[in-house]
C-alpha cells in the first residue's frame, strides 16, 4: 500500500502551519494515506508521518518536498532524513524533487498571472 508525506519547511508563525494543514485536509478527499510534515519549527516532524504511515500499513512511501528551489534542505536535509527514517522503519521512502522543480508548478504560476 502506498502513502505519502507533504514536507512543509515549518514556520514560527502558526497560521503559515495552518495552510498547510489546510491543504492536507483538502487532499485528504481524494488521496488516502497522506500525512504533512515539517522539516522544523513546528509538528508532526517527518518521523512523525513515517511512523503514521507504517502504523496504516503503508509499505511505500512518496515524499513531495513543497520546497521552491534546491537549497540546502532539499540537497541533504531531506535525502538525510528519508535514509534514516527507512533504514529504521524497514519502509521503501521515495524523495520526488522539490515542487518549484516540477513543470506544472510553473504552469500553475503562469495560469494565475495570465489570469488576472
């Protein structure tokens, strides 16, 4: 069974937390077994959702970083924690790259902006 987790950056201000849960929530309607967690600053951290997931069953899990560019915690951070959270979990954890990577993300962009 597949899960996924959402990897927010976290922020000292709640309601920006808040939108991301906020989002969980809307895709939780259609997507079952997907949880949200933030790299710091806030919870559930990402052993957390791991943890969660395995809990539920789920044997593979995809991580979508809603990173913009590939800074530093989408080049180590993250690769770092997914390989120690699989190894102590005995779960497959694949890293899709970050969302400002992905081309519908841009397509997205260029739709609001023409669209206004």
């Amino acid at each position: 069974m597949n899960g996924y987790i959402l990897l927010s950056h976290g922020s000292k201000v709640q309601a920006s937390n808040d939108a991301s849960k906020d989002v969980l929530e809307k895709l939780r309607q259609n997507i079952k077994n997907i949880e949200l967690a933030f790299l710091e600053l806030s919870e559930p951290d990402f052993e957390e959702a791991v943890k969660n997931l395995k809990t539920a069953g789920v044997s593979v899990i995809t991580v979508l970083p809603l990173f913009l560019a590939p800074g530093k915690h989408v080049r180590e951070d993250v690769p770092e924690l997914a390989s120690a959270c699989s190894k102590k979990y005995d779960i497959k954890i694949d890293v899709l790259e970050h969302i400002g990577a992905n081309s519908a993300y841009v397509k997205m962009i260029e739709n609001i902006l023409l669209s206004t």
